[in-house]
C-alpha cells in the first residue's frame, strides 16, 4: 500500500519555559574557550507538533494562527543576562546580514541545536520577519500549500543559514583523520543531531572505530529515491604548516578553517540542514530521500563498497534514481564573481602502478651502470618525457565551449571548437601545457613515490618506484599498461597495478536533476553559466553508477582557485558567505526535485 505523505507541521500556541542542561552544558563548553561561565538558561519555545486538523490532501489551506517564533539566534556582544532574556521574549529577528561582525562574532559559540530550531514553518517566519520582527508574539497569514509548487525561489529562514555555519564549525572539529578514520565519531555527531530532529538514521559499525551512516526521509515511493552522499574522513593535517589548527573550526575575516572544510564536511552539513528543514517544513515527499555518511572515501572506499554490498544497505540504496556527493567546481574569478557552476557528470579512473627492479648490490666508489635504481632512474625520465594522446569527450568538450563565452583572445578559440584546436600545434601545445585542461584531455601520469638505497656507500639491489595515472572514462587499463611497457623498453623493470582499478564511468545530462540544477542555479545566479565537468579525482560516483544511478558531484558552495587548491592542502577554509548562501540553493534543488506532486 502506498503510504500516505507526511503531514506538514504547524505551530500550536503552547508555550513553555524550559531550563535546558543540556544547551547549558553546550554553552558552558563555549564559554570556557573564552573563560566565562554563565548559569543554565530560561528559554521559551513553541510547541510544533504534526496536527490533525491540518488534512493531507492536495488542497491548498489558508488559516490563520496566532503565534510566537523563537528566537534562533543570539549576539554573543550582549552580556549572558541580557542574552537569556532577550531570548525568552520569543521574537523572531530576521536575517542577519551575510558576513556581518555579528555573524561572525554569534558563530564562535558552541552549537545549540535546540536553540536554532525554528518552531513555525518557512512561511510563517518570512511573514513574521516582513511584518517587522516585533518582541511580541504577532498574529501569522499562514498559506499552508499542499499541491505541487515549484520550489519557492525565497531566501530560508536565517536560522538554517546559522545552523549550517554553526554545525559545520562543531563538525571540523571531529578528528576523521584517514588512516585510521575513526568515521564512528563522526556518525554519532550526525546521529545525535538527527535523533533530535526526529529523522530515523542506523549507524554500522563495520570494522572498530569505522562506520557509516544512514538517514531517511521517507516519501511516497512514486519514485525512485535520492541519496545525498558525504564521506566523513579527511585526509591528515600537518598543524605546523597551518596558520590554524586543523581541527578548530576556527572563523578568520570570513573563512572558516579546518580539515574537510573543502573536502567534503560542508558539503555533508549542507546536505544535513537540507533534511531537517524538509523534515520541520513536514515536505511531502514522492521518493524516499537518504542521508548516507560513509567512511573511508580517501583511501580505499571500504565504507562506500560496504554500503553497497548485501551486508550493508544494498537493498535500498541500489535502487535509487539519484546520487548527489562531493565534486562539482564553481570558481570565484578575479572580479570576485562566479564564473560558472560545474557539475561532474563523469570522472577518470586512478589506475596506479608501481615499478620494480632489482640488479647486483655493491660499493658506492665502484658505480655499476646497470644497477637497480639506474635503471630506474631511466625508465622514470622516459615515463617523464612520454606525451600521452591528447582526446575530446563530450562533457570536456560542453565544459571548453561553455567557458568560450566568457573569455577573449586565441584561447575563446580554441575552447569554442576544441577539436580544431588539437590539429594545430601551437594551440596543442598551449593545452598540453595548461595543468588544468590537459587533465581532462588525457590520461595522465605522475610519479610519486620512489624507494630505493639505505647508505650513502651502497648501491642498492632494489628500487622501486610509484605511479598515480588516471585514465579517462572508457580506456582500457591493459592497452595503457602495454603502451607504458612499450614506453620504458626495459624488460628488466616490472610493471604491476596496485589495488583494484574501477572503470571510470559518466552520467547522462538529459535528466531531470541535472535541469532542476540548472534552473535553481539560475534562480540564483542570474547569468552564470551551468557546465558539465570531469572530475580529474576520484568520488564514489564510481561505485554507484554501475546500479543503474545517475550520479552528479553537485555542490553549490563557491571558492577561489586558491581556496579550492586547500582541499588536501594546508589551511583548508571555505567562505561562510558561502556556506550560508547554499543552504537555500541545496534545499530548493532537492526539494524541487523530491516533492510531492499531483
Ligand atoms: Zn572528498
């Protein structure tokens, strides 16, 4: 039997003055970063319960309720006395500029989950705040619309903007460094938070300290369902090279820094405040939407292909329709503006290998031409020197031309009809040259790592040496290792693949997420184009597709070149104006794309 969809949430007018330990314990915690203490809260909240009264069918409602909007957030610059009862006049505040002081200064306190609650539904608070954000509770027009709308292009409720900044700054702060991951940490900062929230969520502790998460909001089951994929483990920090610590979550003139700033823990808390807001604001929905928090993303994909196995939940993530994680680049040019908005539709396989050889040891005063790491010293320079053949895939290709529109000179050119390009030598060159294109042109190679030698005096009996490659979308990984054996001519160097090589694999664009993405993104950023995009790395995407899933890296945060290159870098940091900016545009793409319809 299809289940009915959920029913929206409406205010009673109950209200009730709680002393809250809990948020108490929170705040104390925060004010002992900055050495004061305070008492435990009074602090008056609405009641939001599911109501009877309100039906669930596909009629539009107009009632009219009196009530009072909690406040969600308070200025750290008011005293704590003045702060408790500030808030316990329950009066809705509005948005707080983007970047302000205020802002920043509000968001060095410790999460208060309880406190960003809002306790009416996205209407009402907009109302409210129109009607001037008065201390008193204020009569609402509450339009309560159960018949599909698109999504409303209007900006959430500031309060969701707050809690992402605010999650995101306690989230940094879990250590997942990978090895060894200790994801089990991070799920149980994601399951307390969505225990409260009401939305059901199991964690699977598949090996000691490693575990994945799984949330869901359940839909109607029209349609196939949507999974919002983040992993939870960061790649290690060296503290000393940092200007902050890696895991404080610490906010300086708009950035707020920590490990998995870029790579991916704004993403999941993106994903996050998307679920909860769709659970307060009661969205019906048409699929099932999950929440799935993996580990081990970063080295060996142990928690994703246990998420996807018959141990884990293959059972239902295997039928989804749709995959959304980390990838998808928005770059901030030089004039400070978005450029345009990728989507990675497709990405390269890693396809590494390592090369050995071994030759007779001896004194270093006697040199042995032959000797182990001479020979690999040579088969490294003519790997170095080798040019791999230059291709055009059709997502590269959308990308150039759609980046044509905004630039000048030969370059417009040549991204305008890429193929023309590649036949004349100088323009080749150029992009051969260029890191960034050249990446999506071929299949690359990078050394990487080389062992060889314990003494200075002794040469050594065996080197070794690694290669990173990453091979476009339908290469065969045997004819590349063929072309390479051929390139070094060297029977005596070996040349094997470590690990397990997944074939790159793309998704279609003619799909309705991928023009819901570039509707919303225009609602959102008139002008600015919405491209495709191959990923140079490596996501999860891979392992998903092969199930029948499209899968996108889709992300709506923006960052500079520099700020993108922190990912796996040092002092890793994403802009809070971002962070709240795409709090609104991630809810509307997958609400729009989730919701309930006639
Ligand atoms: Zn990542």
């Amino acid at each position: 039997m299809r289940p009915s969809p959920a029913c929206p949430r409406t205010c009673t007018t109950s209200t009730v003055t709680v002393r809250s330990w809990s948020t108490a314990r929170a705040r104390r915690r925060s004010h002992r970063v900055v050495g004061r203490t305070s008492t435990p809260p009074r602090r008056t909240r609405t009641e939001c319960r599911p109501t009877r009264a309100t039906p669930c069918s596909g009629v539009s409602v107009t009632r009219t309720l009196s009530t009072s909007v909690g406040r969600t957030r308070w200025d750290r610059s008011s005293p704590p006395a003045s702060r408790t009862s500030r808030r316990s006049t329950s009066a809705w505040t509005g948005s707080t500029p983007t970047g302000s002081s205020s802002a920043s200064t509000s968001s060095n306190q410790a999460i208060d989950v309880e406190l960003l609650r809002p306790r009416v539904s996205n209407a009402a608070m907009v109302s409210s705040a129109s009607a001037g954000g008065g201390m008193r509770p204020v009569p609402l027009v509450l339009a309560l619309s159960l018949v599909a709308l698109p999504a409303p292009a209007v900006d959430p409720p500031a309060s969701y903007e707050q809690m992402a900044v605010d999650l995101l700054r306690e989230y940094l702060q879990v250590d997942t460094t990978n090895p060894p991951g200790n994801e089990l940490k991070a799920a149980r900062f994601y399951k307390e938070i969505l225990d409260r929230e009401g939305i059901p969520s199991e964690i699977d502790e598949f090996a000691p300290g490693r575990a994945n998460l799984l949330a869901t909001l359940k839909g109607s089951a029209t349609r196939r369902a949507l999974i919002l994929a983040n992993h939870m483990d960061v790649v290690p920090a060296d503290a000393s090279r940092w200007t902050m610590p890696p895991f404080s979550g610490a906010v300086k003139e708009g950035l707020i820094y920590g490990r998995g700033a870029q790579d991916m823990k704004s993403e999941g808390i993106l994903q996050l405040v998307t679920i909860i807001r769709a659970r307060r604001e009661g969205l019906a929905l048409d699929r099932d939407v999950y929440f799935l928090a993996t580990a081990d993303e970063e080295v060996d994909f142990a928690g994703a292909l246990r998420a996807l196995s018959p141990a884990g939940w293959r059972e239902r993530l295997g039928r989804a329709e749709y995959f959304i994680t980390e990838g998808g680049e928005n770059v901030i040019g030089d004039d400070g503006k978005p450029q345009y908005f990728g989507i990675d539709t497709a990405e390269k396989g890693p396809f590494w290998l390592r090369l050995t050889t071994s030759g007779t040891p001896g004194h270093g005063s006697r040199p042995l031409a032959d000797s182990a790491l001479n020979r690999l010293v040579r088969a490294l320079e003519r790997v170095r020197q080798h040019k791999t053949e230059m291709k055009v895939l059709p997502v590269v290709e959308r990308f150039f031309r759609d980046q044509a529109a905004t630039m000048e000179g030969p370059r417009a050119e040549w991204y305008r009809d890429l193929r023309k390009a590649l036949l004349d030598p100088e323009a080749a060159q150029a992009l051969y040259e260029d890191r960034e294109a050249s990446a999506l042109l071929r299949n690359t190679i990078s050394i990487t790592v080389v062992r060889a030698g314990y003494k200075t005096n002794v040469i050594p009996g065996s080197a070794e040496a690694e290669l990173d490659v990453r091979l476009l979308p339908g290469e065969d990984p045997q004819a590349f290792l063929a072309e390479l054996r051929g390139v070094i001519d060297d029977p005596q160097v070996q040349i094997a693949p470590i690990g397990t090589f997944r074939n790159p694999n793309e998704s279609p664009t003619d799909t309705e997420l991928f023009r819901i993405i570039e509707r919303t993104i225009r609602r959102h950023y008139p002008g600015v184009p919405v491209t495709t995009k191959m990923l140079s790395g490596a996501t999860e995407s891979v392992l998903i597709r092969p199930f029948g899933t499209v899968s996108y890296g889709f992300t709506p945060l923006l960052a500079t070149s520099e700020e993108v290159a922190t990912a796996h870098g040092d002092d890793e940091r994403v802009r809070e104006d971002t962070m709240r900016r795409s709090v609104a545009v991630f809810y509307d793409v997958v609400s729009d794309l989730c919701r309930h319809r006639n």
